[in-house]
C-alpha cells in the first residue's frame, strides 16, 4: 500500500493484525557487553537470537524489507526469551549513531512554549548519546536544575546514507521508528547573549541519563501509515500528552531531507521529530524523585522509566 505525506510516497507493508510487530532490541545479560535480540511488545520479553549479528549496523538489516515485502525481522530464530526483569535495556543506538532533535514541531506545543507559530523552518539539535538509558532504566534528574520536563517523541530510525537528499530519497532511506522522552531542564533553557535572549540546547537537553529511548526499533515496512501513529505520555497513571503524528508542522522525510543538506547522514542515527503539546512547561508542573514516565506509541510499544536523583 502507498500512502502520500508532503507529496512523498510512502511504500509500507500490512502485518497481520492478529501477529505482533517485533522490533530489534539492544540489551545486556549476564556478563555480556550488549546484545542483540528480537523484542515483542505483547510481553515485553526479549528473544535470544541464534544467529546474532556482529554490530548494531548489521543487525538494523534485519529491518530492511526484501524484494516480495517480507521483512527479516519476521523470520528471525529465537532460541530462549528472556523477561524485562532479567536483562538491562540500552539505548537503541551505538556509539557510531547519531542523535538530532528538532524543536518545536507540533503547533500547539510551539503555542504552550512560546506562545508563537512553529518556526517556519526546522531548528535542529543534537543530543549526546550519553544523554540516552534503555526502557525500564531510571532517568536522572539535573543537579543543576529544578525545573525537569518531559517530551514525548516519535523517533525515525535512518537506514542509507544521506548527502543532500530529497524528501522522497529520505523517505526511502526511513528503516524503522522507535520511542524516546527528550528530556528538558526549562531553567537552564534560557541564556543572555549580546544582550538578547537565546536557547541554550546543550545545558537543557544534554544531561547525562536524562533521555529514555526504546524500547526497541521496530520496522518501517510494517507500519501501514506512521501519520497514524498516536503518541501519548503518562506521568504517575496522568495522560499529559496525546497526539498523533499527522499534526506535525515538518513530516520526518523532509526533516531528514533538512538535515542532510548540512550534515550526511548514515545508517543508524536517528531523529527525534518533536513533541505535541502537554508538557510541564505549560502546565506548571515538572518531574520530582519517585515519577513514573509512561511513553506509548500506538500501536508500537510503550518505553518506561522513572526518576531517580
């Protein structure tokens, strides 16, 4: 099935509904340096693989659709699963991988945050990967801020290389989605520079241990049409946010078209597409020692964490 976003074709694959969709998850057990395994989101369970791949690059493979629209990831030999309580979950990135932002790219949230439209062209950042813990790890709160937010995001995984690429080339290049919390110390957003007011990125959103990701990848080719996808945050059981990705200002391939005009982008990186409305900012309300985060995208996954001082 074909589906038209920003006048880009958008080629998916059905998956039966009565089957999961399994993502590729990275995690560690027992004395090992990290893994690969196969992640199904009905038990939140991890497959050990029979077959495991050497690198995280090589294993994002298993994402890549064949030639009839099969998706490898669909076929792939588990030889024991293994519960949530018995692994640790990281990040679903290496070190090689690249994390980018973009701010403000939901109007509402561009409303509750500044009170003006969304920039009319996307403003891009970086996160740093030790920024980033796996599903069910605890996220830090800042030392050096009291004011810690939540933003929940749908994050596109990237599967080519990219050097100043079209929308429609970025879109074919989307391997798979997964979910992130881009989490944001508000008191340490705003700086004075030159006399003039500005946003300091880095200081905000760079803290160590600051950014659940996960819990898995799950593939682009089995998302029917990911405009659908329906983001939504829970604080302590509280639905604070809830939107589906269709309200985006910029879709994802022109983002990733943006952003490959300045940097080349490689299998692996990843991109944080922004936040709906509903966080604390807007509401007065911020993360404290103790909170639940509940972070679901439907009908993927939900990635969890808490907050720890």
């Amino acid at each position: 099935m074909t589906h038209i976003q920003d006048n880009v074709a958008l080629v998916t694959v059905h998956t039966p509904e009565e089957e999961p969709v399994y993502g590729l998850a990275r995690y560690r057990f027992g004395g090992d340096d990290w893994l690969v395994g196969l992640y199904d989101p009905s038990t939140d369970r991890i497959g050990e693989l029979a077959h495991a791949p050497k690198d995280w690059r090589s294993a994002l493979e298993f994402l890549r659709p064949r030639g009839d629209g099969s998706v490898p990831i669909d076929h792939l030999e588990v030889t024991v699963w293994r519960s949530a309580d018995e692994i640790e979950f990281l990040p679903p990135v290496d070190e090689s991988c690249r994390v980018f932002c973009v701010a403000q790219n939901y109007q509402a949230h561009a409303r509750e945050s500044s009170g003006t439209a969304a920039p009319p062209e996307p403003v891009i950042f970086l996160k740093p990967n030790s920024a980033l813990v796996g599903h069910r790890q605890p996220t830090r709160l800042p030392h050096a801020a009291v004011q810690f937010d939540w933003e929940a995001e749908l994050v596109v995984v990237v599967g080519a290389d990219l050097d100043n690429a079209s929308p429609l080339e970025a879109a074919s290049a989307m391997l798979g989605w997964t979910i992130a919390n881009d989490g944001t110390a508000r008191d340490l957003q705003p700086i004075t520079l030159g006399g003039r007011s500005i946003i300091d990125w880095f200081s905000a959103k760079s803290i160590d241990r600051s950014s659940v990701m996960g819990p898995a990848v799950f593939p682009a080719a089995n998302v029917p049409d990911p405009r659908q996808l329906r983001i939504r945050l829970s604080r302590n059981g509280e639905r604070m946010q809830d939107e589906r990705a269709s309200e985006m200002v910029v879709s994802p391939a022109r983002l990733l078209s943006h952003i490959s005009r300045v940097v080349s982008l490689h299998p692996g990186d990843v991109l944080l597409t922004g936040t709906p409305a509903g966080v604390g900012k807007g509401r007065g309300v911020f993360l404290d020692e103790g909170d639940l985060l509940e972070i679901t995208v439907e009908p993927l996954a939900t990635v969890v964490t808490h907050i720890e001082s």
